[in-house]
C-alpha cells in the first residue's frame, strides 16, 4: 500500500465514540413542565426565549465536544512568502519546522496559484485516538493564520487556474465566498479508489489508485477531448513499472511527470521518479530523482509550487512521523535528458 497513511475511520467516528461511552450524551439544560398556575404573557416569552438560548448553547457545545483538540495553535508572526522560511537551495530541507512539519505525521502541502493559501494533512490525538484533520494557512494583509477546516476529506491538489480543488475522486469549486460542497466525479472515476489526482493546464487528469498490497497499483490519465470527458487509460510502461506506483503530479504545461514508487528494490521504500514528455508526446523513460531527494526512508507526494520555484515532497522520518521538504525545483533541471 502507498505510504500515506491510512486510519480506522469508522473508529474515529463521533457515532462510535458515544456509543462506547467517549463522548457522554448531551443533557437538557431546560425542561419546560406544565404549571398549575397561570403564567403571564410576560413569563411565557421569557420562556421561548431561553429556549432558543438554550439550544444555541448545546449546539455550540456539541461542536466544541466533536472538535476537541482540533484547533489552531499559536505560532509567532509568520510574513512573506512561503510562511516567511528562508528558500532551500538544491538540497533539500525541511520545511517550516515547528510550524508544519513537527515530530508527529503531516502530509500533502499543496499551495493555491495566488500562492495566498497553504492546504496540509495532518494527524492529532483526540481522546486517546488517532485523528487527521485538514488545516489551511492563509495569507491575510501579509500575515498567515492557522485554521482547522475539519476531518480529512481526501488529498488537496488545485487546478493550474485555481478554480478546482481535486480532492482524490471528488472535488470542489472556487466560489466568491470560499469553496463549494464536496461533488462527484462520477462515470467511470466512482470504480477506482483514487489518492491523488492532480490536472495540467489543458484539464488532462493524472491520477493513481489504492492497489493491493502487493503494490499492484497503476498510474491513469484521462483528457478533456472536444468539451467531453474521455475514459481513464492506463500510462505507458515507462511510467507504470515497479510496485506502489502513486501520487502523480503533472506540470502545467504537461512537460514532465513526477510520481513515487518502488523499483529494483526488494525493501519497502518509496522513491521520486521523474519522465519528461518527448517530442512526439510520448513519455521518456524513468528518472530517479538522485540521492540528495531519495534516501534510505520512503520519499513520495512529490509537486511543485504553482510559481515554479520549489518542489515539494514528503520524506518518512521514523515511526509516526513524515515531514516535509522542499527543494528549489532547479533541481529538475538537472535532471532534464541533453538533447
């Protein structure tokens, strides 16, 4: 199975969580009872009215319970660019220590093309289990904050225009006041359980799939020919050799491919390959991404930043605990065939 990681989410659930006695039942502050007495009209309305009072507080309550250790932390001011941390050069390193990549699992920094706007995946522990929740940095009047959108709903990536938020095999719109509702694909996208999905500039899909875990997994496109979306195809053996073949992510210009997999390796690790488009539009072959990307632990989630600065990727530091790293994307470059 890909190196991202998985949790039991029906465990995690709030449904389950009450039922085995976690979240204790919500009790009725206000309990109206038939009165003897008459009572004023006066009396009546104060009534109705601590009753909406009422509710409202439980609701909020009831949140606040669900959300427990969901929140935004408290980080000293972050300006500038990329968070305000200091460009890498062509090695790698890690980014934003403290602030995003922590001793604990975070995963998949997808950044929107204005730049204004960070996405993550991370992991908490909420009441003894374990949680991963999606967390955005924003960038107000130069300034970035922290908020907690909620649970996980899949795999950020953004379309080149900014308009699409793919989100594995779902996605959502761009609107004037943030994002639209999750919505389907649906067609043939609804029988592959797709990870990541990411989209070049002419709306061409790459994507990948769960696979087994005997890292029978392939990686998929899927063009927009004449307004109509056409049936996902398998790529070409250039791309789809090895095992765990996963986490696609394709330039704009649909120049190159960068995914992660495991090949001439009999050892569990996930490497960064590249393959650049040829002139009649075939793929070249496989590149490894050479040793100042992958290592000895599992590199993957690999993209680049939609400025075109930076690569982005995601390295395995040790049991329950993945940070990330970004790179300057010269670095692709070097890695170009000479003609």
């Amino acid at each position: 199975m890909p190196p991202d990681k998985k949790i039991n989410r029906n465990a995690n659930s709030n449904g389950y969580r009450r039922r085995a006695g976690l979240i204790p039942p919500l009790k009725l502050w206000w309990r109206g009872k038939p009165s003897p007495t008459r009572v004023a009209p006066t009396e009546i309305k104060l009534g109705k009215i601590m009753k909406r009072v009422c509710a409202s507080m439980l609701s909020l309550l009831s949140v606040l319970m669900m959300s427990s250790g969901s929140h935004a932390r408290e980080f000293p001011v972050l300006e500038g660019p990329y968070l305000g941390q200091t460009p890498p050069g062509l090695t790698p390193e890690v980014f934003a220590p403290g602030i995003i990549s922590t001793e604990g699992w975070e995963y998949g920094v997808a950044f929107t093309p204005d730049m204004k706007e960070i996405y993550f995946i991370r992991e908490v522990e909420v009441e003894g289990n374990l949680k991963q929740e999606f967390v955005v940095f924003q960038n107000k009047n130069n300034r970035w904050r922290e908020t907690v959108l909620g649970p996980r709903v899949g795999q950020p990536t953004f379309s080149p225009d900014g308009k699409i938020m793919h989100l594995g095999r779902r996605y959502k719109e761009r609107t004037r006041d943030g994002w639209s509702e999750r919505k389907n694909l649906g067609g043939p996208f609804e029988d592959i359980r797709i990870m990541r999905m990411t989209s070049s500039s002419k709306k061409t899909y790459y994507f990948d799939e769960v696979g087994s875990d005997d890292g029978d997994s392939v990686l998929r496109y899927s063009r927009l020919v004449d307004g109509k979306r056409e049936a996902p195809n398998p790529l070409s053996k250039e791309i789809n050799t090895g095992k765990y073949n996963a986490h696609p992510f394709i330039a704009p210009d649909g120049s190159y491919l960068i995914w992660d997999g495991q090949r001439d390796s009999v050892v569990r690790n996930a490497d960064l390959f590249i393959s650049f488009r040829q002139q009649d539009g075939s793929w070249g072959e496989a590149i490894k991404m050479g040793a100042a990307i992958n290592t000895e632990a599992s590199e993957f989630a690999a993209s680049v930043t939609p400025d075109g600065k930076y690569l982005f990727f995601n390295r395995n530091m040790g049991p329950d605990n993945t940070d990330t790293f970004w790179v300057d994307a010269q670095i692709i470059e070097t890695l170009r065939p000479k003609p």
